[in-house]
C-alpha cells in the first residue's frame, strides 16, 4: 500500500498488482482505492502500471522478412520453409520467433508484424495468400 491519504470521510491508496508478471509481463499494475468510511463505498481505479523491468527492445523484422521472401521467389530451401508437393509455401512462424522467445504480447505482435509484411510483399511480387502463413504463386 502506498500513497495512503485521509481525507475524512474518505481514504484512498495505491496498491501494486503483480499478477501479469507471473505470465512474464515486466509492468505492475497500481490500482487506486477510494474509501468512504461513512457511507461503506468503495471504487477502484485501474489503468495505470509501473515499469518494473526494462522491456525487450522493438524487432526489426523487415530483414527477417527480406530474408524468407527473397528465398520463396527463388524457390529456395530455407529453415523458416516448408515447401510443399503442390507447390505452395509454408513460413514456419513459430520457428522465425519461438514460443519462450519473449512474452506472449510481444511475440504475437512480432509474428503480426513479420506476416504483414510477407502478405503484402508477396501479394506485389505475384503470390498468393492460401491461408495464414501459406503462400502459392499465382
């Protein structure tokens, strides 16, 4: 408990919250109580959070994705790859960014932004989205 202050009737404090962290999450978060001793009321005001650990720096996956692009126009082997007998292309998303690679926000919104920019890059060179993560020439 922090920030206590008694503003009869009222008594308001901050309370820190650590359970995103047990999920890997680096923030806290605070929650302010108001109290109204005289009427039995009470609110909670959530939606702040405190940094406790510093965040994984941002991902460029632009090169990542140059990378497997350049390899599926050419047709070439790469481990991010699995081609298959019809001719259509599967990235590995989950082997370009493993599970346990980062928390699980930050390695959705890699995986997002590395398939984003496959989908539309591919698209303009002639390949066609079949599912996520599949991709056939057209």
């Amino acid at each position: 408990m922090e920030e206590v202050i008694w503003k009869p009737p009222i008594l308001s404090f901050i309370i820190e919250r650590h359970g995103g962290t047990v999920l890997g999450s680096t923030r806290a978060d605070l929650h302010t109580w108001e109290v109204n001793v005289q009427e039995w009321s009470a609110s909670l005001n959530t939606g702040k959070y405190r940094q406790l650990r510093p965040r994984q720096e941002r991902v460029d996956v632009r090169p990542t994705a140059k990378d497997i692009i350049d390899s599926i126009v050419n047709h070439r082997e790469h481990d991010n790859l699995k081609w298959n007998k019809d001719n259509s292309v599967r990235v590995l998303i989950s082997s370009v960014f493993p599970t346990g690679s980062a928390v699980n926000q930050t390695l959705r919104g890699r995986r997002r932004r590395l398939q984003k920019i496959l989908d539309e890059e591919l698209n303009t060179l002639g390949w066609q989205k079949v599912r996520t993560n599949v991709y056939r020439k057209i």
